[in-house]
C-alpha cells in the first residue's frame, strides 16, 4: 500500500488540515508513515503568520528533495504559505510536485494522483456556496483523548498586522449537524475533550441569518454524550456577547480556559492595529467572564514592537498583564508580513533591538506571573484528566486539568483516561507537579 509522510509547521488549523489530508488519503488506500524513507508522498503543511515555520518548511525540503533520486517520490507544499506563495514556489523548487493552498485540501487525493504526471498548482480560493468541509475523521485520532473540530474558516476581520485573510480567504461557518456529526464520530473513537477550531469562532453563524449562534453551537455539543471537556479557539474580544459569557455560567463542561488574544494593551496601538476594541472594553470583558466562571484561566497573544508602539504604549500592555493575570502568553516581537496592511506603517518602524528588548521584558514577568499563580494552587487538589507516562521522568504520568493546567505526577500509565484527584505540591512557570489523593 503507498504510504504518507505529512509534516506540519503552524496552528492548530494547520494541524487540522493535516489529519484531514491523511484520512482523505486513507480512503485512497494511503497509510500514514512517520519513516520519512518509506514514503511515496511526502507533504509540508505550514503556517505563513509567522517566519519561522517557513524558515522550517526550507530546511526540511532541504533533507526531503535529494530522497527523490533514484526513487519515485511525490513532494507536496500545503497551507497558508503554499497559498502566498505558489507559483514562486514552483520557481524556488523545481522538484516540487504539488503546491496547494488550504481551499484545496479536500481534493488532495485527485491532486496527488494527478502529481504523477504533471506538476500541480492550486491555490484558488472557493466561493462560499462552493466550499466543502471534509467530515473525514484523522486516523490517528484513533485511541487519542483529545481532538481538533473545525467549525469555520477564514476570517473577514482586517487586522493590519495578518495574513490570514490572504491565506484562508473569507469566513465560511459549517454547517451544525455536520459540526455534531464529526463530534459524534470522535467521541466514538475514545476522544473525550473537544476543541472548537476558527479563526474568529465567536462570529459562526452571524453572516448567514436564521443560522446558530456560536453560543447555541456551545450549548448543543456541551449535550454530545462522551463529551467530557469542551474547548475552543481562536476568539476576537470584540465579538464575545453575553450569550457567550453565559455559557460559562451554565455549562460545566466548558473548560475554565480561554485564549483571548489582546496583542496590545495601548489604545493608540489597537487602532493601528483595527482590532476594533479598547483595553478598557476588553478588561469588561474579562470581568464578566470572571463573574460568570471565577476560576476562568486566561491566556493571550502580544505583539510588542508594532510599528508606532512607544515606552508609553508598551508600559500599557506590561499594566495589562498585571491587570488581566494572564496565565500564558504566545508573544513576538513584530515582525512584518507580505500583503499585509501594516507594511504602510512601516515609515515608523520600531528598532528591532527595542522591539526585541521589550518581548524579552514582558516575557520575563509574563514567567513570574506564571510562576505567582502556580503558587498559588499549592495544596490544592486538581481534577485532572491523565493523558500519558511523561515524557521526561520514569514512573511519572502527566495530565491537564480543566483550566489547561499540565500536571506530573508519580503514577502508573495504567490510569491514562482517566480522571484523577491530585494535590498539587509545587508549582513552576510552565507546570505543576503532584501527587495522586
């Protein structure tokens, strides 16, 4: 039987994509390999948000191309960058046999056959009516706890500083029963913790009138029997309504977590960036939520050096994180991005050195922070959901709790699935650590 290799650089979206190319694949009689040697295609699926994944997808071509003498072996790029780049691709790597963007992933079995004969280019993105969700579910999910389920993509917000409206096009919601038919169908496999992917979740439905809010999306596969932990990601602090703060009064299944990206905590800096909302609109965000759910755990995105960013506007997002605890944070030094619009503010660059100084400051009281609330718990038992032995320590099994806390702990990998009561005994900037009660 052929077999696959897929290789994935980026987000959870990208991650998505890619179990979706392996079980479309599976029904073509592909079998997923992780031996790059054995494959008879080979796929890159990556991000093209941030540099480095497209800094990893040249290096690793670097070690896939040459495999290709001496033996018949299909290479495909995929993902957000293949859907910038294409054609240059092609021109960059003449070896490459497939370049396809994120609208094509549902065709990736008649591309890939088509790769045998001919180079394959497909990076046109699908009108609305025409768009297809694929409903195949991963096998690799198979005997996994937790699993991704899309229920959009693209986004029609223009923040200046991103490139997914460029890579994934305008936003499409799926339909619901197809949402609660892949749920079903993962919770059949043994998964227990859904993840709701978007770009924007918060706007499913709003484009088409009559169709389910997010909020009713929520509270429908909140009801999906197996379905033990239910999360989801990527929200825009504008959209979040009191139909969505709600759901963390009624819902006890709804994860005590949330990925609230901010990016800045300067008014002037939000406006440049048209995130559409102010600190102090977002702080009421979060105080609602908080008196909805008090033990609600927040983690965010900050960009620091963003053309016309100050000491000022960066003092704000520093007073931010003390105002807003986070917990977390993906943070970045700015960095700029082709046929974005905040290549026009470029005339008033920040310095990189003061942009990567500033990422270094708010990143190191970002840990302490960390460090402060993990303290905080020693002593405290934790509901945890054990998802395996650790990777580091013999004898020690790790598991997340409600609120996306990872915890070690002295225990047999015979309780992997289980839910567990663990006393936490320290805690670190990262994780805790515990003993079973």
């Amino acid at each position: 039987m052929p077999r696959v290799y897929i290789k994935t650089f980026g987000c959870q979206m990208n991650e998505d994509d890619s179990g979706k190319m392996r079980a479309l694949l599976g029904k073509d009689g592909f079998v997923a390999t992780e031996e790059l040697q054995d494959a008879d295609v080979v796929l890159i699926n990556t991000c093209s948000v941030r540099e480095k994944p497209e800094q990893k997808l040249h290096s690793f071509l670097g070690r896939v191309l040459p495999q290709k003498r001496g033996r018949s072996l299909t290479v495909g790029i995929a993902g957000c960058m293949a859907q910038v780049e294409g054609e240059a691709l092609y021109k960059k790597y003449p070896k490459v046999d497939l370049v396809f963007g994120p609208d094509a992933v549902h065709r990736i079995a008649d591309m890939v056959e088509a790769a045998k004969t001919r180079r394959v280019l497909d990076t046109e993105f699908l009108d609305a009516a025409d768009y297809t969700f694929s409903s195949d579910v991963d096998p690799e999910s198979a005997g996994q706890l937790a699993a991704f389920v899309t229920i959009q993509k693209g986004c029609d917000n223009k923040c200046t500083f991103c490139i997914v409206p460029a890579t994934r096009g305008d936003e499409v919601s799926r339909p619901l029963g197809e949402v609660l038919g892949e749920v079903r169908a993962l919770v059949a496999r043994g998964v227990r913790e859904v993840t709701l992917l978007g770009q924007n979740v918060n706007s499913y439905g709003l484009k088409s009138p009559g169709h389910p809010t997010f909020a009713d999306l929520l509270r429908v596969v909140h009801e999906v029997p197996g379905v033990e932990v239910l999360r989801y990601t990527t929200s825009h602090p504008r959209d979040i309504g009191d139909d969505v703060v709600a759901c963390y009064r009624d819902l006890p299944r709804l994860a005590s977590h949330l990925h609230l990206p901010v990016q800045s905590g300067s008014n002037a800096v939000l406006r440049r960036m048209k995130r559409f909302y102010t600190r102090e609109r977002y702080l009421e965000v979060v105080a609602a939520l908080r008196a909805a759910r008090p033990d609600l755990v927040l983690t965010t995105d900050v960009i620091t050096g963003f053309p016309g960013e100050t000491d000022a506007d960066f003092d704000q997002t520093m007073l931010l994180l003390e105002e807003a605890r986070f917990q977390a944070s993906f943070s970045f030094a700015y960095n700029p991005r082709p046929g974005t619009p905040a290549l026009r503010l470029l005339d008033d660059a920040v310095p990189a050195e003061v942009a990567q100084a500033r990422l270094e400051r708010f990143q190191a009281r970002q840990r302490e922070v960390a460090l402060e609330e993990h303290t905080r718990l020693v002593g405290t038992v934790q509901r945890v959901l054990v998802e395996g032995p650790s990777a580091h320590d013999e004898g020690v099994v790790c598991g997340r709790t409600s609120t996306f806390k990872t915890v070690n702990f002295p225990g047999d990998p015979s309780c992997v699935g289980e839910w567990v009561q663990v006393r936490v005994t320290r805690g670190f900037a990262n994780t805790l650590r515990g003993e079973r009660v």
